[in-house]
C-alpha cells in the first residue's frame, strides 16, 4: 500500500451553523483520502448545521467545542465558508484566539469563500495575498491584505480560494501547503 502525503496530519475545521457544506464536505474527503485525520471544532456543542446556499443543509456531529479545543492538538486548519459560519465565528472571542494561535505557531491554514473574514478578525491578512469571495475584497483590503481575485491563492502558510467551483484547486493546494509546512518530510520517528 503506497504511503499516504498526509498520514497523521491533525486537522482542525472551524465552523459554525451555516457554513457551506460542499466547501467542508469536499475539502475534509480531500484530507482524508491523502491520510489526515480532521475534527470539527465550533461553538456548537453537538451537531452544526451545514447549508447549500441559502437552503438548509445537512447535520454533522462536533468532534470538540471551540470552548474545549486545543490548538496545540492540530497540524493545521481548515476554515470553510459561508456567510453565516465565518460572520459568527469572527464575534466569539475563543474562536478568534483558536484562529491566532494557529498564526503563532506558524501552522498552515486553508481558507475558502467568506472563510477569510477569521483572517481580517485576526489581523492575518496585514501583508499577505489573499482571496476570496468577492464581497469580501474590501474588508481584506482595509485589513492591509491584498486581495486578488483567483481561483487560489498561495502565501506563506495561507491558502485561500473564491467559492465552490474552485474546490478542486483548493483541495490541491491545500495539500500541497500541509504537506510542505505542517507535516515536514515524513518525519520519521527515532529509532532506539
């Protein structure tokens, strides 16, 4: 059996009620399918609700509460998008401190659709290239980010990407990111 990129990686997926579920579905099978391990972490203390658009979308048990989660215990972190998920996220102080201490570490994160709004709650944005949904633009850059619009966008430990259609290309170079920075070359363990 071939060795999978990712295998161990530790990945936490910030969300919220609303977040869009493609953009979490998708980008969590990406990660499982290259060995990572992901955990939803959100305010929500049992299930949080996904949506496709603005219909009501399907439930997803919370693996740890943003109250209870430990950044130290993750790799890297994915943030998905949504208007309601990532607009709520940025009000609750904890989840703002989650999204910090993933930048003081230097872990790597991957950010999709309104996702970014964490990274201008968080300062994160200050000096790097960054996009995302077209709304946002804006906010990113009276943040000091500077914004693009592309379908991804690779800086430093960031990934960032628009919406939907451009998936595929985030998943690849989410991967890509966690690979290079948050899962050194294989690291293997100390023999004795």
């Amino acid at each position: 059996m071939a060795q999978l990129p990712l295998h161990g990686l530790r990945v936490a997926i910030l969300v919220d009620n609303g977040f869009e579920q493609v953009e979490m579905v998708k980008p969590r099978d990406a990660l499982h399918e290259a060995g990572a391990r992901t955990s939803l972490v959100s305010p929500q203390k049992t299930e949080v609700q996904g949506a496709n658009h603005d219909e009501q979308g399907d439930t997803f048990p919370v693996d740890v509460t943003i109250a209870d989660a430990n950044p130290a215990e993750f790799d890297a972190l994915l943030i998905p998008g949504g208007v309601r998920s990532p607009d709520r996220l940025r009000t609750i102080n904890k989840a703002v401190l989650f999204v910090e201490a993933f930048n003081t570490a230097r872990k790597p994160m991957a950010v999709i659709c309104h996702g970014p709004w964490m990274l201008v709650e968080t300062g994160l944005v200050r000096g790097h290239r960054v996009t995302s949904w077209p709304s946002l633009r804006t906010d990113v850059i009276n943040a000091g980010g500077d914004w693009v619009d592309q379908p991804v966008v690779k800086d430093d430990l960031l990934v960032t990407s628009r919406k939907p259609d451009d998936i595929p290309q985030f998943n690849k170079a989410m991967i890509e990111l966690f690979l290079e920075k948050a899962h050194p070359v294989a690291a293997p363990a100390a023999k004795r």
